[in-house]
C-alpha cells in the first residue's frame, strides 16, 4: 500500500542528512519534533525549496 508520510518521509530525511549543503538548518525540539529550516532564518536556495516543495506533495510529485 502506497504510504504519503513513508514518501515525504525519505525525502525529509535526506534534507536533514545534507542541511548543510542544501543551506538549510535541521532542528530538533525536546519533544522530538524534527524540522529544517529551508530559508526563514536560513539562506536556503532552489535545491532547499525544491525539496520542500516534493515533501508538501506527499513525494508524490515532481518539480
């Protein structure tokens, strides 16, 4: 069965993975949440926004 959150999930993961080099910053909260920053108190860039943009489409699209 096709799983939304399992697609979105591998691309997040890889943007937290590389943060650095997408010019993104990966957080995590004290109750375990986890988020990049992909350009509001970062510089971010097209290959950050990209990445957000395929995990808000489930992994399901393509930009």
């Amino acid at each position: 069965m096709l799983s939304v959150n399992e697609l979105a999930l591998e691309i997040f993961d890889n943007l937290a993975d590389l943060a650095e080099e997408f010019n993104a910053a990966y957080h995590e909260l004290d109750n375990g949440a986890r988020i990049v920053d992909c350009g509001v108190s970062t510089r971010g860039g097209y290959a950050a926004g990209r990445a957000f943009t395929e995990i808000c489409m489930g992994g399901l699209g393509e930009v």
